[in-house]
C-alpha cells in the first residue's frame, strides 16, 4: 500500500446485522435499549443508535436467515456503557436474556446478548481503565 491519504482509516461507518425477521429483530433491540434512528422497511433495514454518533448498528433482512440457521460463526460487537454490571440488571428486568452473568476484563465489566439470529453484542465498561473511556 503507498502512503495515500486517501487510504486513510477514518472511523466506523456502520455495522451490518443480518436478520431473519425485522420485527423481531427491532423489537428484540428495543427491549435491550436500542433506540431507532431510522427505518426502511422497503429495504429491509433499520438502524440502531449507538451514542451520539452517526455510525451505529444496522439491521439487515437476510430471509435466507428466516428459514435456516446462518451458516457462520458470529461476530461479536461490543459497545461502551457506563456500567456494565448495572446495564446487565436492567436487561433482565425487561427480558432480554444475557449469554453470561457479567464478567471482568481488562479495562471493566462486560455483559453480552445473543439476538435470535446469533448476532452478539457486548455491553463493556472502562471502571478499571477510566482513562481510556469516552467519558474521560
């Protein structure tokens, strides 16, 4: 690679979810406190807000997925809280189930979730690396 600026990684734009059924899918990311930036249903999409950046988490019907399980290992995509422990207490309550109680690493806490489709989403605090989180 030549040291082109225009090859410069500059950021996220979004991150494809694929999903068997919209519905559910949005239904099944509301309840875990994903709120809806936008939706397209004509095109099979929605998507997910993450913080107060543009970027987020974007739902894509795939109906192959509506028939059989993905034939993929899945990807896991972890996201900033505040809390991890607490964001964990919260899901339950409005049943969401989590793949583990939450667990330490590194830099905090962290919670996962498994959507229908096998999609899963680490909810990860920075309590042991303050420095480190974008609340610093």
């Amino acid at each position: 690679m030549s040291d082109d600026e225009s090859y410069e990684l500059l950021g996220f734009d979004n991150v494809l979810l694929p999903v068997g059924n919209l519905d559910e899918a949005v239904g099944f990311y509301e309840r875990a406190g994903f709120p809806v930036a936008f939706r397209l249903d004509e095109a099979g999409i929605a998507l997910l807000k993450v913080g107060k950046e543009t970027p987020g988490l974007l739902l894509r019907l795939d109906e192959e997925l509506s028939r059989r399980a993905p034939v993929w290992a899945s990807v896991r995509v972890w996201l900033e809280v505040r809390d991890a422990r607490a964001v964990a207490g919260m899901l339950a309550a409005a049943g969401v189930e989590t793949l583990d109680a939450p667990f330490p690493g590194a830099t905090g806490w962290t919670v996962e979730i498994a959507d229908p489709w096998g999609n899963v989403v680490g909810l990860t605090d920075y309590s042991k690396r303050p420095e480190l989180s974008r609340q610093a």
